[in-house]
C-alpha cells in the first residue's frame, strides 16, 4: 500500500511541476536562448529533489 500511495504521490506532484514549468517556460518565449536554456536546466534538474522523501518513504519497511 506504501509504494501505491507514494506512486500517486509522485505522478501528483509531477503533473503539476510539468504544468508549472511548461507555463513559465512559455513565459520566456522572447528572452535570450542563454537565459531560457538556464532555465530549463535548472527545471529539468530540480524536479528530482522533492521527490526523494516519497521515494525514501516508500522503500522503509513497517509503519512510518
């Protein structure tokens, strides 16, 4: 049951950082191609970070 709730927790939250950095990615349309490929680097790294609580929490074993 650990792993089922933290696999609808993971695709929760990465529908809507998807979402969130989609939208602010469109915001940056017309800025220098050096600042939007900064951001999407950083986007496309810090997704991971969040998610590393649910992962750990998943994997223990008993109750937490």
């Amino acid at each position: 049951m650990r792993k089922f709730i933290a696999m609808l927790a993971i695709v929760g939250f990465l529908v809507g950082y998807i979402a969130l950095a989609a939208t602010i990615g469109s915001m940056l349309v017309d800025a220098p191609r050096w600042i939007q490929l900064i951001y999407f680097v950083i986007a496309g790294i810090l997704w991971a970070f969040p998610l590393k609580p649910i992962m750990d929490w998943s994997g223990r074993g008993g109750n937490a």
